[in-house]
C-alpha cells in the first residue's frame, strides 16, 4: 500500500519520468550489487537482463498508454517491467551461491535453474512488448537481441537438457496463464506485476507436475508439498469456476450451493489425493498431529486466532463508522488501513522466533482461505458474497481497480514468501550468518515496519517530496529509523540472529529497499520484502 497517489505514466512520445528513471537506477544497484557479490556469467546474464528491461519497459509504458496492450492492465501506474524483470533471477543467483557455500550440489543447481527460468519468462515478455509496438522500435530489438542472444548462449552451455526442458515447460505454463488469467481478469495487473506473479505460479505448477511423476524425488518436507499443492488447488479451483460461471448466475442460491459442493468435491476428491500421494500420509491426520505437536504450537495458535478476531473488528467498526457517516464515499484512512499491517507484523515475529515450521504452514493455510474468501465475494456466492464485498469495499485503494481484491492477499504473500523461500537444506549448521540471518524478518522489515511508518508519517508530516513522485522525503527517512530500531530489537528477542558486524550492508539494504518504496508504482506489498531478502541473502 501507498501513502500517497502515484504520478502516471509517461504519455506517448514523452521522455521517461524521473521517477521511472530513479525507480531503475535503484534496481540497476541491486543488480550491480548482486553482480559484485557473485560475479560469474550468470551475473552478467542478469546485468544484460537489466540492460534489455530497462529500453523495454518504456515501449510498455507507451502501450499503456495508447490502449495498444493485448490485454486490460492496471492504469494508475508504469509498466514495472524492471523491477519484476530481476527477481526470479536474482533469487536464484543468490540461491546458488548460498547452496554452492552449504555444499549443497542439487539445490545449487535448483538455483540455476530458478535464474534461467526468471530470464526466460522476461525475454518473453520484452518479446512480446515489441512484437506488438508500431512501428517496430528497431534499437531496442537490437538491445533485446544482443541480450537475449548473450543469455542463450551461456545458459545453452550451463544447463542440462533436463533443465533446459523444465526451463522450457515452466515458460510454456506461463504463456496459457497469462492467455486465460489475464483475461478473465482485466486491469488486476501490470505487465510486470503479471510477470512477477503469474512467473511465480508457473514455476510452482511445473515443480509440483514434476514431483508428482517422480516419487523417488518426492521424499521432501511434507510442509513444501503442502504448500504446492495448495496454490496450484487454489488457482485451478478459480480457473474451473470462472470458466463455470460464464455459463450461469454465480448470485443465485442454487449456484451457490453448486460452488459449495464442488469445492468440497475439488478439495477432497483432487487437492486431498494428491497430497496423499506426495506425502504418503493422511493429509488431514498429519495436519492436526502437525499443529498440536508441541504446546508452545498450541499458544501460538491461540495468540493468532486473538489477532484473527481482533482484525475481523477492526473490519467491523471501521465500516460501522462508514453507516454512520454522512458520505457514502467514507474511505477508511490510511492509518486505518495500517492497523492490518501492525496485526500482521504482531503475527509473524513471535512465529519466526518460535517455531517456524508451524508459521509456514498457518501461513499457507491462511492464504488458502484468502483466495477462497475472494473466490466467494468476487463470484457473489450466498450467503457471505454481498456481505464480504461491502466490508472490504471500505478498504480499496487505487491499485484495486480490477474485479479482485489483491491487497490483503498481496500483504499475506509479501510477509510469508521470505519464510517460504529460504532453501532450508543450504541454511543448516548456522550457515545464516551476518545479516543472512534477518532473511526471514524481509517482509517484516519491509512491509510490516518501513511501509507502515513511511505511510503514516508521509502522509501526516511529510513536507519535502521525493522528485516525480507524492512520497516524502520525512516518511523515506523515518522507515529506514523504523528499520534500523527494529533489527536492534530483533538482536534482542532472537538469540538465533547473529549478525557479524554485517551492520554496513544491513542498512545499506535497508536504504535501498526505502528508496524503492518511494519511487515504485507496483504493488510495494510484494515487490519490497523481496528486494531485501535478495540483499540480505546476498
């Protein structure tokens, strides 16, 4: 979320914003700072990425702006192919050198093939950008070309043929996801956020085909395949209904009972099996022994399900504040709407410093019921639909402009994503040193504290504006303290963080990932968390 409105994208013809421009030249220092760190050909893969996103993303910022996309995309904000571009590749550069220094050959390569599936899904997209530009942008073909040609060829020599086909299958999903999901859901999405999300869903999708055909490599954590099994249940199930419901009233009591049914039909008769056969257990009897294992799981679910209430009432009064208003426009206030952040915040780190394995799955759990929830008030299904889309209309911003409701969705996938992607296997025997060891707490630190702060104070006290945009100068300044007060706290509670006299990268990462936030119109929710876990694991 955002503390203040973002200027628009550059019109036709126009140069680029200087906050389009300063928005690049922050990843372009995280690239070259990742660069520095690992510096290998793949690095410079990514550097060539960077270069080829950046020409590109003005000719979407132009499409945009013409109404010449093939699909409906988000308006109120630029393209954002840069900064999406560079975090599947990144990710799985510093993936690869974490494993490489674990000694851990098989998630080494895992990593690899997350930076070459990341390239290839944004050599796509960059494609399919100018396939469609008229005239034909011949300089940056010839960008894109050179780029695109340099990562070919040494992903061609680095990569098995195994891994070139799963390279190859993941990018196939991608293309049928953004064809359907893009789609059916008009103006959800930015070009860079379609590639940042639908990428992600693409890959889980693949890996999840791929552990299910291979039960010898099946023997994992259950949490992983709990986890996989649930987004892509989760994303089919709305594909199935939105595909159902063009054919009939999804409002009708009869249509609802329909949903109902097939969803207990999807989920016990689909998504229960094919845990079972990952994890060879009973999915609902491993659940249960899974979250009342320990009694410090059954405080923390008591603390959380304290928390759940307290959120539904803040949901509850801010719209009984909304019936007594005279405007029927009432908005809830930014503040109000950063209540949820310091909930989730007061979530997640009594989880982290506890029991992790326990947080990973509520977290899963939670987002599971999320989707579901939206499933249900986007879909009008009786009898919460209607109610669930007057209370949650209270708390729309302008990134909400599409038929779904993302934000809340976004926020839980922003703090939980650090928790989900740190290659357990390479971070055994306290190999999370230095600032590593605030990996899990990216999306605390990010969302959770800089955001929040920066909102408040932004739009309470700021005065001196950022250039190009409405962020301030006061709420930049005031996250990076917010951030830096929290790390000092962290080193207090958690005895498991050490971080090594790494204070100088902390808060450079720190900086970076504010400045960011001041100057990206993407959904910050998402993006931010990810940028500081890259630093940090770096």
């Amino acid at each position: 979320m955002t503390r203040e409105c973002p200027s628009p994208a550059p019109g036709p013809g126009a140069p680029l914003s200087g906050s389009v421009l300063a928005e690049a030249a922050v990843v372009f220092a995280v690239v070259l700072s990742i660069h520095a760190t690992v510096w290998d050909r793949y690095s410079w893969c990514a550097v060539a990425l960077a270069v080829q996103a950046f020409y590109v993303q003005y000719k979407w910022d132009r499409l945009l702006q013409q109404g010449s996309a093939v699909f409906q995309f988000r308006m109120s904000a630029n393209s954002g192919l840069l900064p999406a571009s560079m975090v599947m590749p990144l990710l799985g550069l510093v993936m690869k050198e974490r494993c490489q220094a674990a000694g851990n050959p098989f998630f080494e390569r895992f990593g690899i093939v997350v930076a070459a599936t990341g390239m290839s899904v944004a050599l796509f997209s960059s494609v399919l950008a100018l396939g469609i530009t008229r005239p034909v942008p011949t300089n940056t073909c010839v960008i894109l070309g050179l780029a695109g040609g340099v990562i070919i060829y040494i992903m061609k020599h680095s990569l098995s043929v195994g891994e070139v086909i799963e390279v190859l299958e993941v990018l196939l999903i991608f293309v049928y996801l953004n064809m359907i999901l893009l789609y059916l859901l008009p103006r959800c999405f930015t070009p860079g956020e379609a590639l940042l999300v639908l990428g992600g869903i693409s890959f889980v999708l693949n890996q999840l085909i791929k552990r299910s055909l291979t039960l010898v490599e099946s023997q994992g954590d259950p949490v992983d395949f709990f986890l996989l099994v649930v987004v892509v249940g989760m994303v089919l199930m709305g594909i199935f209904f939105s595909t159902l419901f063009v054919f009939m009233d999804s409002g009708t009591w009869a249509s609802s009972i329909f949903f109902h049914l097939m969803t207990c039909v999807l989920s016990l008769g689909v998504v229960l099996p094919w845990l079972h056969r990952l994890i060879r257990r009973n999915p609902l009897l491993w659940l249960l022994q899974f979250l009342f294992q320990t009694d410090t799981r059954i405080y923390l679910l008591a603390y959380w399900s304290l928390l759940a209430t307290l959120a539904c009432l803040v949901v509850l009064y801010q719209n009984a504040k909304r019936s007594s208003s005279e405007s029927k426009k009432h908005q809830a206030p930014t503040i109000a709407r950063k209540y949820f952040h310091l909930i989730v915040v007061a979530t997640y780190i009594p989880g982290i410093i506890f029991d992790r394995p326990l947080l990973y799955v509520a977290a899963t759990v939670c987002l599971a019921v999320f989707i579901f929830l939206e499933y249900v008030r986007y879909f009008r299904i009786k009898p919460l639909g209607h109610t669930l889309r007057s209370l949650l209309s209270l708390f729309l911003d302008e990134r909400d402009s599409g038929p779904l409701i993302l934000t809340h969705i976004y926020l839980l996938l922003g703090m939980s994503l650090p928790i989900w992607l740190i290659p357990r296997p390479c971070t055994q025997k306290g190999s999370l040193g230095g600032a590593r060891a605030l990996v899990p707490y990216a999306g605390v630190l990010a969302v959770g504290v800089g955001d929040t702060v920066a909102s408040i104070f932004g739009s309470t006290m700021g005065e001196i504006r950022w250039p190009g945009t409405k962020k301030t100068f006061e709420g930049t300044m005031t996250s990076i303290f917010a951030q830096i007060i929290s790390v000092a706290l962290i080193l207090i509670f958690d005895s498991g963080v050490d971080l090594n006299y790494s204070y100088a990268w902390i808060l450079g990462s720190i900086s970076t990932v504010s400045l960011l936030e001041a100057y990206t119109t993407q959904i910050d929710n998402l993006l931010l968390p990810l940028y500081l876990l890259i630093l940090l694991m770096a």
